[in-house]
C-alpha cells in the first residue's frame, strides 16, 4: 500500500528539526451546495531546517518519530516572504529586546 502524500503550507518553524504543516482541503457541503474549506495541521520532519513559515511543501506518512509526528518532509518550495514572515520575524526581534531591563531603571523602580 503506497504512503499518503499531501501538500501543505509551513506555519511554524520554531521547533528543533520540526515543521508545522497546514494541510488544506475543499469540498462541497452536501446540504448548501457551498465550497467549503477545511483545514488540519500536521507535525512533520524537517532533517535538515531548511523550511520556514510561508513554504510549500509535501509531507508523505512515516513510521512514529515522537509523540506527534507522523509525517515526514519530502520536497518543499521556497516562497517569498509573506507578510506573516516578515511579522513573525518582527516579533522574535522585539521580543528579544523586551526582555532587557536597564540596571539604573530597575534600581530607580525599587522603594526606599
């Protein structure tokens, strides 16, 4: 029985040799006769962290690699960076420098 193959879109990068997948599907609701769109997320394997938030990729079924990862990375497509990128790679920055606290502003904060 050959393995599943699906395409996807990566939305998050930031674990170790991990890669979030959103794995869209559209089908017609059986009542309304509307398209309908569904989406799943899966956690696949990236060897080598080479994909990042916004690429295409496709993920093919693997044998168990951890708690819930299932699926494994096989070819993918830089994208451009988007908009949510460049916002994701924003907030890493800034989120750096809030965590920085001046040493004459802390003792300034602290009462006598």
């Amino acid at each position: 029985m050959p393995k599943r193959t699906l395409q996807g879109v990566v939305v998050s990068d930031k674990q170790d040799k991990t890669v979030i997948v959103r794995v869209e599907r559209r089908f017609t609701h059986p009542v309304m006769k509307k398209t309908v769109r569904r989406s799943n997320k899966f956690h696949a394997h990236d060897e080598k962290n080479e994909f990042s938030i916004g690429d295409l990729v496709w993920i093919e079924e693997h044998k168990p690699i951890s708690k819930l990862k299932r699926w494994a990375v096989v070819r993918g497509e830089k994208r451009a960076k988007t908009e949510t990128a460049i916002e994701h790679e924003s907030e890493k920055r800034s989120s750096k420098k809030k965590g920085a606290v001046k040493p004459d502003t802390a003792a300034a904060a602290k009462p006598n």
